[in-house]
C-alpha cells in the first residue's frame, strides 16, 4: 500500500516511496535509483575524461610538431633544387663553374653554393656558417647549429658544388607554438570546468543527503506523532482513484504497513456498508471545486474484525499536474464515543435518582448555568420543558419562571458552613419551603427544596398559643430541632448519591449471582420432588391405594419437571449473563447430533402427529460445543413441537455455505406476527395469542440459543407469517473464531409476507 513523499525528499525512506509514485516521472525515479551509482562513478568519469583529453592534446601537439618540421624539410629541399636548377642554368649558358653566382633564398632562409674547396660561391649573410656546421655531409637533412641558432638543413649537389639551404627552428615552429598554446588553454580550462562540476555535483549530493536526514528525522517525528494520537494521513487522488496512508494510518487498523497505493476497492472492503463507500464520496467531491473542506465519519473495519469509528477530516486541493485531491488526516474516534456512551448512561443514571427525590433538586455549574435538576424543581417554578434543559442561564430561568415566592426568612438556627446557605420561603399559595444550597468542588452550588408547610403550620399554631400557654415554648424547641436534623439529613442526601449509586451498579451485578446462586438452591429440592413423585407413581415400595393418586404423583412430577427445567433455563441465563460460559470446542458431526436429538423428541412428536422431514448431507462437520450445540437444536425443536398444531409439519434442514453452516428449523405453526418478532430473543418474552397462552414456558428458550450461537461466533435469524409457519435460521462458523462475539440484542429477520413464507417453507 501507499506511502507519502514531497519532490525535495529522499525516495530511499520506505514510508514515502508510496506517495513520490503520484509525484514524480519514471525517468527520475530511476535517476534517483542510480544515485549511488553515479555518486561513485562520477570522479571517475571527471578523472578519466580529463586523461583523455590531455593525452589527446599531448597527441595532437606531437603530431603538428612533427609534421611542421616534415613540411619545413619539404621546403628546405624544394629551396634546394630551385637553387641547383639555377646554377645548373648559369653552368650551361657560361660552359664552365663560375666564381660568383648571385642565388638567392626566401626570407628566414640560409641558402650556400659551396665549391670542391669549401668556399662559397654566394654570399647570402651567415651562410659562411654552414660551410663547418655541415662538415662532409653530400645529402640529406640534418639539425645543425649556426651562431647559436638550432637549424634544420638540407643538402643537395649540383655541378659538383654543394647546395645547402637552412632554417631556424624556431621559425619553423613558430606556428606549433601557438597552437600548443591553445591546445594548453583548452585543457585547462575543461579540466577547470569539470573539477567545478564535480565538486558542485558533490556538494549537492552532500546538501541533498543532509536534506533526506532532515527530512527522515521530521518524517518519523510525524509518524510518531500521528501513532500516538491514534490518527493516519490520507492523500488521495480523486480522479486516478488511489489513495495513499501513512504507516499511522496501517498500525491504526492492525495491518503491516505495505508500499502500494491503495485503489477503491481496497478501502470500501474496510468501511462499513452504511456509512456509504468512498466511490459515492469521489464523485460527490468531483462535481465540487477546490479549495473544499469536508468533515466525514466512518466505521472501518480492524485486521482483529473489530469495528472502530473514524473521523476524516481534510481539504479538497489541485495536486502537481492539476488533478483533484483531498488531503487530510483521520482519528480514532472509538475512545471518544465510548466515553460518551458511557457518560451518556451515567447521566440517565443520575437523572432517574434525581426525578426520585421527593424535595425540588436542581445543580448549577461555577457559571450560574443549569446542569440537572427534576420535575419537582420545574413545577415549582412553572418553567417549560424547552428552558429546562443543560446549559441554560441562571438568569434566562429567573425571567422565564415564575416568581413564587412572597417571604423569605433566613434561618437564624440553621448552621453556618463555608459556602453553604440555608433560608426558608413562603409559596404563593401558602405552602413553605426549606432550601438547602451548598457549593460543589467545582464552583457550582447544589439546592434542595423540601416542603415543610406542616412544620411551619405548627410553629405558627405553637406561636399563637404562646401568649397563653407558657409551657408549649418547650414542645416548640423541640419541633424545631427536628426539624434542624431533618434539614441536615436532606443536606447530606446529595452527598450520599455517589454512595448510592455505587450500591445501584453492585446491585445490577448481584442479580445475576443471585439468580444463579437461587437455581442451584431450588435445583435439589425439585431432585428429591421428582424423585420421589416417580417412586409413588410407579408404586415402587407398594400401590398407593388410591387410583387418583396416581394421577396426582403425575402431577407434581409433570410440575416438578416443569420448574426444573425452568430454573435450569434461569441457571443457563445468569451463566450466560455473567460471562461464566466456557466453550468447550470440538469437531461435532452436525448430522448425526440432529439425528440423535431427532430420535429422543420423538415421543413428543408422534404424540401431537407431527411428521418429521429431515433433509442434509451426510460429513457436515463444524468446531462447536457440542452440549451448547444440542441446546441450541433442542429449543428451537421444542417451540416448533410446541407451537406446532396436531398433524402439522417439521422440517429440519443442513447447508453449508462456504466457511458457515447453516440450520434449518422449520414448522407449520401459528406463526409470529410481525410486530412481536423484534421482542423474542429476550429474556423471558413470549409472544402472547389465543394459542401461545394454553403453553407454558419460561420465555428463555430463544433468548439461550441466541447467545450460545453468539459465543460461537453465529448468529439466529427468525422468518414467519401468522397461520403459515415460522423458519429459524441458525449460522454458525464451520471453525472456531478468534474473538467470538458477546451476546447482544438478537439480530432478527422481520416478519416476511405470507407467501415469502410459504416459500421458505416449501424449500
């Protein structure tokens, strides 16, 4: 799955890879592969290419060299058969060798005629230096040296006379040298050039690879932030339909974090189905133009099969290449809601104690604005039920509520203690009042009213007859420090509610103790009923010398048993109830536990005439509790014998589908009326017609088998029409879950038409 990543960070860091795939061109995703690659062949390559160049221009420099000393022999020997052709001409017009000959040579040019004697038969300058740099040399090229000048020479013979024409070297190489120069200044300046781009090549890396540090170090910042505030980043492209998630994002739903984008699909397997899937949102989004925040919730789906709530929240934004994309991050909202649930039950808790007490209860918050308070407080004041809601105003139910009261008294018995008050007051219509308010922890202040009009009618009886009977002044004090304890117990009333509250939870939780602690106690005396009860009808021990007391034996028997399996249907409740129900799982061939029970319910069928139809395959095996299996089997068998009329039909099917097997009960009973069907599969409900009431039963049957069915990891689903018949369907895993579901409100199909029952039935 996917991974983010911006253009300027590093794709080495595995948790970006995912989101540079959606940023960056193929071509630069390899370049950035081969980046270490080049960080290592790069100075080779500078090194290489520098060595190349200068032994090209060491080559090249040789080579013109060569040839410009090649070209100036070339000359120097052309120079000399101009000259030989010269004098060769001079010879034959005069017919002998003459003493002086005028030849001449081109400029930076030595040209000598040297005789048989070694003496010069031109004067061109220095030539008279040649005559010993040259020695007995007839032919040929050689370097010599003039005056201190390295020469080339070239030497040739014409009419017996030596011809030798000469050349400095520096002359001839004169145009070597600048071109040397050139050559000089080229690799230089190349070499200078890519030594600079190496080096600003390598400071990039250096800079690029201290970039990508930095950015790891933010990037696992941000992780850690993201997975200890239970969130995950979102980057989804609306238009290619892929999304990418951080590693937050995987470890919030318990899966490996993976570096594919995520398609579509992907995520709508992990939403769940009423919360819509992200095809409907992509479109929604779409018809819509940036920039666009949303605010969506979830329920996905965790790798455990847990079930969490998810908020997303994000911004709808242009990505690089201007397609559509929403941005965003999303929370765990699982802890949150849980709390609020929780806070939620407690505060109908408080309020069903509070409409409880007898006095006028109202509690205010440090910022004089209403927290709760009961009916008692709003008749009082005649305040409507929209004004008496939390958050409101002191001073809104002052103006709103009617103002009750005529005389107010403060209470100069009354106790004083910091932040308390207490004060009596008179009602419009004569009654009396003690109002109690003492301050909370918080800042806020508690009060409580509490009708003392009796008591006040007898003080004021007491105060009248004062004046004439002395002795009732005592009878009075007395009165009135009853009336002092009673307002401090009211006082201490809204102190002991916490205390009071607690008892009311352990009390929820004893009940099931005490159900499964007084079927056990009610199971050993109806043993010893039973027992005996078959001992006297069967007339163990002698005849009972009474017929009709036989049928009475048959009686308590018949009752015993009865209640026997009701207290056994309590105990298995509260086992159920207190969680103390341990699966015993093993491999239960499915087949043959209906065929066992089939043949022990068959008295009871054969006594109503009830025809049997059982239909499956044999080999249907599953890893089941068999003693909760057969439980199950059992009680949906027995409501179908019980509310099955004489002659009717009972079908028993088997299914497996996929990795579920599915169990088939079905009858031609009454039927259920539709209204009634979302009530069974509770503790002690029935369903109550004409027929059901001549029945009797505990109502706990369905309610067992919903849950054992739940602790296996199935569920129960019920199918019926009135005067047609009644399908239950139970699906149970073929193997053992690995967290079975807790027992919940049963899940129940409603009631279908007649003729989609009478379908079911038939197939």
């Amino acid at each position: 799955m996917a991974r983010a990543n911006a253009t300027h960070a590093s794709l080495r860091a595995p948790g970006i890879r995912g989101l540079a795939k959606t940023l960056v061109c193929p071509t630069y995703r390899r370049l950035i592969g081969l980046e270490p690659i080049l960080r290592k062949a790069v100075p080779v390559l500078i090194i290489a290419f520098l060595a190349v160049i200068a032994l090209a221009a060491f080559i090249q420099a040789r080579d013109s060299r060569q040839q410009a000393v090649q070209d100036a022999g070339r000359n120097l020997d052309l120079i000399v058969s101009a000259a030989a052709a010269q004098l060769s001409a001079i010879v034959a017009q005069s017919g002998r060798v003459p003493t002086r000959a005028a030849i001449t040579a081109p400029e930076h040019t030595l040209l000598a005629v040297i005789t048989p004697q070694g003496r010069l038969l031109n004067d061109n300058g220095d030539a008279a230096g040649l005559i010993g740099a040259i020695g007995d040399r007839l032919s040929g090229q050689l370097t010599i040296t003039v005056g201190g000048t390295a020469m080339l020479a070239s030497i040739g013979t014409s009419e017996s006379l030596r011809i030798v024409a000469a050349r400095p070297i520096d002359d001839i190489l004169e145009g070597w040298y600048a071109l040397s120069g050139r050559l000089l200044v080229f690799t230089t300046t190349t070499g200078g050039v890519l030594l600079i781009l190496g080096f600003a090549y390598y400071w990039q890396a250096s800079r690029a690879r201290r970039a990508d540090d930095i950015y790891n170090n933010v990037r696992n910042r941000l992780e850690t932030a993201l997975s200890r505030g239970r969130s995950g980043l979102w980057d989804w492209d609306l238009e290619a339909g892929r999304v990418f998630w951080s590693d937050s994002m995987f470890h919030l739903l318990g899966y490996e974090p993976q570096d594919d984008l995520l398609v579509h699909s992907d995520i709508d397997r992990l939403i769940h189905i009423d919360d819509g899937g992200l095809r409907t949102l992509s479109a929604e989004l779409l018809a819509k133009d940036p920039p666009l925040a949303i605010d969506r919730r979830f329920r996905m789906r965790c790798a455990n099969g847990e079930w969490i709530f998810v908020r997303v929240r994000g911004e709808l934004v242009y990505g690089p290449q201007g397609n559509k994309r929403l941005i965003g991050i999303v929370v765990d909202e699982t802890e949150e809601r849980r709390f609020a649930e929780h806070t939620k039950r407690a505060d109908l808790r408080l309020r069903d104690a509070v409409e409880t007490i007898s006095e006028a209860f109202v509690l205010w918050d440090a910022g004089n604005r209403l927290v709760i308070c009961n009916s008692k407080f709003q008749a009082l004041h005649n305040l409507p039920d929209g004004l008496v809601r939390p958050g409101t105003h002191y001073s809104a139910i002052v103006e709103a509520g009617s103002q009750p009261v005529v005389r107010t008294n403060m209470s100069p018995n009354a106790p004083i203690e910091r932040g308390a008050r207490t004060f009596e007051a008179q009602l419009q219509d004569g009654r009396w009042l003690t109002i109690n308010e003492r301050r909370t922890k918080d800042g806020g202040y508690v009060s409580v009213g509490t009708d003392i009009t009796s008591l006040k009618e007898q003080q004021t009886r007491l105060m009248d007859s004062e004046r004439s009977l002395i002795g009732m002044i005592a009878d009075l004090k007395r009165s009135r420090q009853v009336l002092e304890r009673q307002t401090q117990e009211l006082a201490e009333l809204a102190e002991k509610y916490a205390e009071e509250k607690i008892k009311a939870e352990s009390a929820n939780r004893a009940k099931s103790e005490f159900l499964a602690n007084m079927s056990h106690e009610l199971r050993t005396p109806l043993n010893a009923i039973i027992g005996f009860s078959e001992l006297m009808e069967n007339g163990t021990f002698g005849a009972l010398g009474q017929p009709r007391y036989v049928g009475y034996c048959k009686d308590i028997n018949d009752s015993g048993r009865y209640l026997l399996n009701f207290v056994d249907d309590i105990l298995e409740m509260s086992k159920i109830e207190a969680g103390e129900v341990t699966l015993q799982r093993e491999l239960v061939a499915v087949d043959r536990l209906l065929g066992d029970l089939l043949r022990s319910l068959r008295p009871e069928t054969d006594a109503k005439k009830l025809s049997l139809h059982p239909s499956w395959s044999n080999g249907v095996n599953l890893q089941a509790d068999r003693r909760a299996l057969r439980l199950i089997m059992n009680n949906l068998l027995s409501n179908a014998i019980k509310f099955t009329p004489e002659g009717g039909r009972i079908g028993v099917r088997i299914r497996r589908h996929g990795n579920q097997v599915a169990l088939y009960v079905e009858d031609s009973g009454i039927g259920i009326p539709a209204e009634a069907i979302g009530k069974l599969g509770r503790p002690f409900e029935q369903v109550q017609t004409q027929f059901t009431k001549t029945h009797k039963g505990s109502g706990l049957g369905l309610s067992i088998a919903k849950s054992l069915a739940e602790l296996h990891g199935g569920s129960i689903r019920i199918r019926s029409a009135v005067g047609v018949g009644t399908v239950v369907m139970v699906v149970l895993p073929v193997e053992a879950t690995r967290s079975p579901v807790q027992p919940t409100t049963p899940v129940l199909m409603r009631s279908a038409p007649r003729r989609a029952a009478s379908a079911a039935l038939l197939h």
